[in-house]
C-alpha cells in the first residue's frame, strides 16, 4: 500500500555517531524500510483471509529503530516505547477480523492509541512469512538444528519448489523421540508449557516435519511426507488422537511446543534479514528483538499421582 506513495523521496543523510570512521549513514522513512520488508514477505502471498501490511504509520516518518516480535500486545508496545523504537515489526495481526473502532477502551484501541502517540508504526507480516523463503518454519528448523530438505506443502507459484507452509527436514545423527523433545525444550524459548509428546519417547527420529503455529490441518500432508515426527503448536485431542490412530501400525510422533515458542526464532531471522537489507543501503538502522514472553500460558502444573482419577480416599 505504502510502496512507491512518495517515489522519489529519500530519506535525509546525517553523521552516523556510532561509526567510527565518521562516514554518512542514510535515516531511512517508514514507506523505504516498509518497501524492503516487502521484498522479503509480499503481501500477496498471504492467505486470503489474512490481514498483513502496515496498521500505524505515516510513510514519510523516519525510522531508525526497528523491533520485531511475535505478538502486537501492549506489553510489546510499551517496550517499543521504552527502546525509542519508531516501527515495531510484528507476526502476528492486530486486527485479523477487521474493526470499527480504535477506541481505546478496547485493549487493541490501546495498542493503536499507544502506538501513534509515540509515533510508532506497526506492520504485520503472517502468513506471507510462513510461506517465505526463509520463513517461518526455516527459523524453527534451524533452532532445532535440523537439516531442511523443502517444504511440507509447497506453494505451486514457486518454480523453484522452496516456498510454502511447514518444512520437512533430516535429524543428522537420529535421535529418539524423548531425546528430540528434549532438545525442542532446550533449543527453542522457554515457555510454560514445555514439549508435549504423543507417541513412543523410545521411537527413532530420522526425518521431521515441522510448522510453526497451530499446525494440525496439516496432518494430511505430515503422513503423505512419511516422516517420523511432526513438531508444531496448539494440538487438541481429537485431531491428535484421530491422527495418531489412522498413522497406526507406523510410529509417527507428535510433539506440541508453545505457539508462541514456535514462532519466536522468526524474529531472530526477520531481524537479521533487515539488517541485512540495512547494511546494503547504508542504513543507520538499530534492529531488536523482543525476549519478552508473550505466551498466554504462564505455568505448567505436573500430574504428581500415578492414579489415572487421582489418589484413592
Ligand atoms: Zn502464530
């Protein structure tokens, strides 16, 4: 939407205090850095029913303050706030059903009231990074160290057969099952939750599936890839269990992470994407990433009875 609205106009040179060399570096405006945020996660590539692109910002702010998160809540707000950030770069929409108010009664209208007053833009990229060359299953499977060998289900627009949702990779050495989970716990953000396993802890893993975000209406596609387990977020049982019987005699995994945890590592990319991209236009651009938890589940209580319906009387 921003692309090309000010054709022509760059942003303005100034002395870069932090390079000691005491070259110019480039103060870009919003719609420039919007402009290379689409090169990485084209608006047209997300799904139909998505909402992404810019929610907050005037194209012709400067920006040399970027931070990227996974959720547009106002904790993630006020940190923007307290970095001096001037865009916050989010996965998740604020508004995925569209609104008729901004008011800020609403926690949303909060977050937008927040957001302007501290002239801060916001831009959301979803489901046009979890399709994207690298994405946001790409970021996933190299936290978990794995080997990517294409995606889950590719997106037939692509010639080159990299883009789509999910990714299916190679654990070189195999690990079991228990060994894999322990490894998920380890390598991806601590949250609540932890790693839930369906399936045999003792089963060998030599190739997985991953998706980050809910990702059950990909069973489908997990059993056509034949894989060995299938790593993702928000499973619930009749899915899980539907799955795990129609796979059966085969061993085929489930390990449900944090949606949140999934989909953090994106984060880590997207930014040093930008950075990237900062580099190569000479940029004076700082890019953070938020460590702040925003998983809505904030404690895990271990069954401590051996008893199915709890301790007899
Ligand atoms: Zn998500």
């Amino acid at each position: 939407m921003l692309r090309g609205a000010r054709a022509g106009r760059r942003g303005r040179w100034r002395f870069n205090a932090t390079d000691q060399t005491g070259s110019l570096a480039l103060v870009p405006r919003l719609s420039e850095v919007i402009a290379a945020l689409e090169t990485l996660w084209p608006a047209e590539r997300a799904e139909s029913w998505d909402a992404v692109g810019t929610v907050v910002g005037d194209p012709d702010q400067e920006v040399t303050r970027v931070v990227f998160a996974v959720d547009p809540v106002q904790e993630i707000v006020d940190e923007a706030v307290r970095l001096g950030a001037d865009l916050l770069v989010t996965h998740h929409p604020l508004y995925l059903r569209g609104t008729t108010t901004v008011a800020a009664t609403h926690f949303k209208g909060r977050v937008v009231h927040t957001l302007i007053k501290n002239d801060i833009a916001l831009h959301v990229a979803h489901t046009n990074a979890d399709t994207a060359d690298p994405g946001v299953s790409d970021a996933l499977a190299g936290a978990l160290d794995l080997r990517i060998t294409g995606p889950l289900v590719p997106d037939p627009t692509d010639p080159e057969g990299r883009r789509g949702l999910g990714r299916v990779c190679a654990l070189d050495p195999p690990l079991t099952v228990r060994e894999f989970a322990a490894r998920a716990a380890e390598r991806l953000p601590a949250t609540a939750q932890g790693i839930r396993v369906a399936g045999d802890p003792e089963a060998p893993v030599r190739t997985v599936a991953v998706s980050g975000g809910s990702g059950d209406s990909l069973f489908d596609h997990v059993r056509a890839a034949g894989v060995d387990a299938f790593l993702t977020a928000d499973l619930r049982h009749h899915p899980a269990a539907e799955f795990t019987a129609a796979v059966a005699p085969r061993p085929l995994a489930l390990l449900d992470a944090a949606h949140w945890a999934t989909e953090w590592p994106w984060c880590e990319l997207a930014a040093s994407q930008l950075d990237e991209i900062s580099d190569r236009h000479g940029w004076d651009l700082r890019v953070h990433v938020s460590k702040t938890v925003t998983d809505p589940w904030t404690a895990h209580a271990a069954s401590t009875t051996s008893e199915p319906l709890g301790a007899p009387n």
